[in-house]
C-alpha cells in the first residue's frame, strides 16, 4: 500500500480571514484538490495500489508558492522570508499536532508495546517534518521487518517532503531574482533555467534510484524535487506578464500596504487558492488551434491522466519513478488548461467547479491528515485485512467530523493572549505543546518493563517443554517473554566472526562467515557447516548449545533473505553467487555435515513448498559423501504474530491458526529423503504446532518475533529436540 499528502480544510468560524488575494480566483484548482483527496482516500481504503493523488499535490504546492513569490519579485515587494516562513508552518502545524496528540493517546491504548519506539519516532519527524527519511531508513533496513507499512503516520511522509521544499523553494527563488538582478537579465529566464536543472537532475535521480531500490526511493525528498520543480515551471510559464515600469506623471503611492500572499500550499489551511488574472484572448488567426479550444484538450487530457494513474502503477509497479510522470503531467496540464481557457464550457473546469469537488477540496488537507490513522487503527481493532465499503465511508466520514473538529479547536487556541500576537509565537506555542507529551511518552516507553521480578526460570517459561510433555504442570500466570524491549535481538545466537583467515574470500561482502568453536581451544568431536538465511541464523540458538556441551565446532555462511539452493534455483544474482561461494568452502572443509533450511513456507495456499533448485544445490556435497541435515522449514503468517499477540492476547484466533493453513499436510522433504541415503529430514513442526493450531504463545515465550522468526528465547527450549533429531540422523551416516 502507498500512503499520500494533503490539502487545506476550510478555515474555522472564528478564524482570521485568510489573505485577499489581488488575483482571479480559480474553483478548477480547488476541485483539482478534491480530486486528488478523494484519488488518495478511495485507493489506500479499497485497494493497494498508487493512486497518484499525492504527486497532483506536490505540483499544485509549487505552483502556488512560486506564483506568489513571482508577483512579489516582480512588483519590487520584500520577500520577508522568515515571516513567510513562520506564518506558514503556524498554520500548517496547528492540525498537525492535533492529529498527532490523537494518535499518540491511540497508540498507548491500542498499539502493542513493541511498536511504541519506533511510532513515537515517527511522531517526532513528522512533528519536524523529517518523516519521510524516518520511513526512508526503516524501509530499507531488513530487520525492520513490515513495520513501515503498518504504521499511522506512514502517511505523513509526504507532508515533510512538502515542509522541506517550502524551506528550500524560497530560497532558490530568492536566489534566482538577486542572480537576475545582478546578471541584468530578467527573473523569469532566470527561474526557468534553475527549475529546469531542478527537473531534470532530480527526474534522472528518480529514475535510478526507483530501479535500485523503490522502497526508500518513495520517501526520498530528492526523488520527489523534480514534482515541485514540475508546478514551478508550470507557474512561471502561466504567470501573466510583469507590468511595465509607470512614467513618474502616472505613479500614486499605495494608500496601503499590500496584502501578505498566501503560502501557495495546498495543504495549508486557506481559501481556495489564486492563478493570477485571466490572460488576455487573442484572436486566432484563420487555420490556428484558439486558446480555449487548447486550453479545453490540456484540461480533459491531464484529468484523464491523472485518473488514469491508478491503473497504469499496478500492485508490482515501482514508484515514483516515470511512472509518476502520468499524474504530474497532468496535473500541469489541468492547470495550463483552465488558464488558456477560463470559464469555457467545454472545459474541464465544469467538473472541477461542481459544489462536491470544491466541499472536497475545501476539507482536503484534514481529510488527508486524519483517514490514514483512522484507517490503520480500523485495522488493528478489527482484526482485518480489507475494508467493507460501507466502513470505509465511516472512516471518510469521521475524517470529515475531525476536520471540523480539527479547525474548532485550532481557532480556541489561535484565540488564546499571547498565542495570537504573532505566527512566530503561535508556531513555537505549538510545538511545545506537542512535544511535552512526546518526551513524557518516550521516558515512559523506556522505563517500561512488565516482566521486571519475574524469575526466568524453566517452571514459568518452559516453552517447547509444553510440546514435549516435560512441563510440570500448566505453565503459571507470568508476563509473557521476550518483551518489546528486547525483541530486536532475537536472531540467533550465531557465535563470533571468522578470523580472517578463515573467511573464504568468496563470502565477504556477499554475506557473513561465523564461527561456533571449543572454548577450550581443543579439537572438535565434529564439525558442522550451516549455510543459508534468517531461518537458518535462528536454528543457531540450539545448535550453538549443543555444539558448546558436545564439543563441535560450527563454521555458518550466512546471507539474509537468500535461501540456499542451486545457481537455477535463485533469482538474486548476488544470492546464487554467495550459495556458490558457500558451497565452495564447504566442499573445501570437509564436514561432518552441512545443515540447510530444505523448505519454503508461505503466508498463503499453499503454505509451504520444496525450496526451488534445491535437490540440485545439495548434490554436490552428497556426491562427495558429506551428510546433509535438511531442516522443515516453520510456519509463516502473513501479518507479525508478536505484535497480534501483544494487541490481542495470546488465545485470540488471529494468534492461532490453524495448522492446516500453515503447511502442508505431509513434509515435502520426505520423499527428497527417500530418494538420497545421506539427506535426512529434520522436522520441527511438533514442537511449533500443536495438532490442530501453530500458536503465537507456547509455555509462556512468543514463538516467533515477527511474521516468521523463531525468536531466539523459544530456540533455547527445543535444544533437546534439535539434539536428539540431530544425533540420529548423524548417528545413521
């Protein structure tokens, strides 16, 4: 799922009326806001798919904030860059805060404790509007597991990118007119060229950087610049003509001061926003296009377009890329439209003026700001993956009733002494009173410990003991473990780094070399070679333990989301050249076995499958007489079991499925095994899954960290399984 910006509510009775413009107004460009509201809130509530609502934002903000600095530049009026500045982020933040003291109040009440870290991380970026590289890091980072794709504030990584370029645009633009100033040549040619450079550095960026890796490229700000950079040129292009320097005879002196310009955002809290004047219609020539019937083809062609967007960025399509060229292009495109051709009938701005586009767009940016944390919460409290059509318009709904509420209580506090003396004053106001809370949330968050003077002990957490029937007794009333706190370290117990004598070349920076080894420094009884991912990192846990009590020494070659198999076998380049140099050093070691993860469990029908290419990958090492310890793979959900058994307790249904839905009746390594005297199958499931469910929770220890993780504290209970099994295999060679 992808997750978009905003745009502005209409302002609060009570309110300070909003600048007054000295430009046409244009409803097309406030029914363009509703459009992509709407685009925005139908695609994330129904479907998981771009809609490309966000990118219509991002050059409408551009547009506006350029064009209102181009009248101001261009008329000899002072930018007044701080005041702008203040002024802007006062009004933008207020709805900000009071969304994000909603959900931090949510997030203690309904959110599982292992997620309060990284969420009040995320509260804090998007209160500094850095959200979007907040996102940027998670989505990147492997053991970050689905964590960024589940969070309420995902969505305001758009409003920081768009915080960050109301920063910096006003800066380039300044820049720009004292380069004009200086050079003698006009501000415009000036503009242009920048945001042309703009454009086209940061499209290329793009580009390459969407093809390298989507996940982090989608919240980037420089992979976003070019959008802006779009709406600028869009404007500077549209914007009519300076007015000529007056004779003195014809100069009066204003008998007021002009009024301030509006930020130009479209999620900032505004009336609909100006264009600037309609330009004056030449008379086509006999054999030329006029302007309105162009500006009526731009219009209609860029909403299509940007309709369009959805279908064109399926499920498995990498944004933004040139993909987002589709809504960005027309967005330009609708406002080029409704400027060549004002008020025509057969423009598109008949829609676009229609009373529910513009109540819409009115309600934007609430409507953006409160549907994402609605929608997420749905979730989480219903236990569901998908929205019924009619909840979803109650989320549409109570989007809008908090918008309205939203602006209510933003004009009360605008009203307070001192709160309204000025936007500076305003805006710091404002973050303090959001960020008390924060701090507050965050200590309480760290000190937290549920399971403090629990005794871990084999009585209150036998774990796998349960399965196996040496627990005495039921298991008592104790916090479960491992807590959040320490959920990030349970990977494995993996031993320490090769010595770089002992770290084949061909696995270094393809993959990790460690090594398990006598402590005494003797020679091992048996020596083991544990080649794969994170399914065969967790195995480690209870194969370190009785290489420790046995004596074996343990060499593993590890490489994270890369499953051994043949060279045919993976689709990752790097992932079947690290096998290949794996599979190498092994053959070169000689062991006495070389233990591998034979299977592959899936989140779906059928739930579990052979490793593909893996008959293949093993034959060599059978061929040169070395055992191979094929482990079954366990079961994998398609949502994190720890945080439903944190949110819904452990005997919920969602935190226990059935065994049937979480692999297939009968091992698929068994009848490999048949085939090969020296391939054992090694088969876990009866300490994972009782007979009819594969529970979250066994002997008081969470089984799996994530969706699919063995944690670490539930490894230390199956050592005598793992043991056992492995002595009769090894024992059988």
């Amino acid at each position: 799922m992808t997750f978009p910006p905003a745009t502005a509510p209409a302002p609060a009775r009570g309110a300070p009326p909003a600048p007054v413009s000295r430009t046409r107004h244009r409803e097309d460009l406030q029914g363009l806001r509703g459009v992509a509201v709407l685009l925005v809130v139908v695609f994330h509530l129904w479907t998981d798919r771009v809609s490309g609502g966000v990118d219509v934002f991002f050059v409408l903000s551009a547009f506006l904030l350029t064009g209102s600095f181009v009248r101001r530049i261009e008329s000899g009026r002072a930018l007044e860059l701080p005041g702008y500045w203040a002024r802007t982020f006062a009004r933008l933040l207020g709805l900000v805060a009071v969304m994000l003291l909603a959900v931090l109040t949510a997030v203690f009440a309904w959110f599982p404790p292992s997620r309060w870290g990284e969420l009040l991380t995320q509260a804090w970026g998007s209160l500094t509007y850095t959200a979007n590289w907040v996102l940027a890091r998670q989505a990147v980072d492997y053991y970050a597991g689905n964590s960024a794709a589940t969070t309420p504030l995902q969505h305001m990584w758009s409003l920081s990118v768009q915080g960050q370029v109301f920063l910096v645009w006003p800066l380039l633009l300044a820049g720009a007119a004292w380069a004009a100033r200086s050079s003698g040549v006009g501000f415009r040619p000036v503009a242009l060229a920048l945001f042309t450079a703009v454009f086209a550095g940061s499209l290329a960026w793009s580009v390459a950087a969407t093809a390298a890796g989507p996940e982090a490229a989608y919240f980037s700000t420089l992979t976003r610049l070019w959008e802006f950079a779009l709406g600028s040129l869009t404007a500077l292009a549209l914007a009519p003509a300076p007015p000529r320097p007056a004779t003195p005879a014809a100069t009066t002196p204003p008998t007021a001061p002009p009024a301030a310009p509006s930020t130009g955002s479209p999620t900032a809290p505004s009336t609909a926003p100006p264009a600037g004047p309609a330009p004056r219609r030449p008379e086509p020539s006999r054999g030329t296009v006029s302007a309105p019937a162009l500006g009526a083809v731009l219009g209609w062609a860029g909403l299509a377009a940007i309709l369009t967007t959805p279908f064109l960025a399926g499920t498995g399509t990498r944004f933004p890329g040139t993909v987002a060229l589709a809504p960005t292009l027309g967005a330009a495109a609708v406002l080029a439209g409704g400027a060549l051709a004002p008020g025509a009938r057969t423009g598109v701005g008949r829609v676009l003026s229609l009373a529910p586009l513009q109540w819409f767009g009115d309600r934007a940016y609430g409507i953006y700001l409160w549907h994402w944390p609605l929608l997420v919460s749905y979730l989480l409290l219903t236990a569901r993956d998908d929205v019924p059509v009619l909840h979803g318009l109650g989320i549409l709904a109570a989007s809008v009733v908090l918008t309205r509420a939203g602006a209510v209580l933003l004009a009360g506090w605008r009203a307070l002494p001192g709160v309204r003396a000025a936007p500076g004053i305003r805006l710091l106001a404002t973050v303090l009173v959001t960020a008390v809370p924060l701090t507050a949330a965050h200590s309480y968050a760290a000190l937290r410990d549920p399971a403090a003077g629990v005794e871990r002990t084999p009585q209150n957490y036998p774990g796998a003991a349960v399965l196996r029937g040496d627990a005495a007794g039921d298991p008592p009333d104790v916090p479960l473990i491992p807590t959040a706190d320490e959920r990030d370290q349970e990977w494995g117990d993996t031993g320490e780094p090769c010595p770089p004598a002992r770290t084949p070349a061909g696995i270094e920076g393809l993959g990790e070399c460690r090594l398990v080894a006598p402590e005494d420094g003797s020679d091992p009884t048996r020596t083991l070679v544990v080649i794969g991912d994170s399914h065969a990192q967790q195995l480690l846990t209870p194969i370190h333990r009785i290489a420790d009590a046995r004596g074996w020494e343990v060499v593993s070659y590890l490489r994270m989301a890369c499953r051994y198999t043949s060279a045919s076998g993976s689709e990752d380049e790097e992932c079947a050249e690290f096998n290949a140099a794996a599979r190498a050093a092994a053959l070169e070691l000689e062991p006495d076995a070389v233990v591998t993860i034979g299977t592959l469990s899936l989140p779906e029908a059928p739930h579990e499958q052979l490793v593909e290419g893996y008959e293949d990958g093993v034959l060599p090492f059978l061929e040169a007489g070395i055992p191979v310890l094929a482990f079954r793979d366990n079961p994998r959900s398609a949502f994190d079991m720890f945080e439903c058994v944190e949110t819904y307790g452990p005997d919920h249904d969602r935190c226990n499925p059935p065994r049937s839905e979480s692999l297939l009746p009968v091992n698929p390594l068994e009848a490999l095994a048949a085939r090969h005297e020296d391939l054992h199958s090694i088969d876990l499931t009866d300490r994972l899954c009782t007979a009819t469910t594969c529970p979250g929770v066994i002997g008081n220890i969470v089984v799996y960290r994530d969706l699919d993780h063995v944690t670490s504290t539930y490894g230390e209970t199956l050592v005598p399984d793992v043991e056992r099994r492995m002595l009769e295999a090894l024992d059988r060679t």
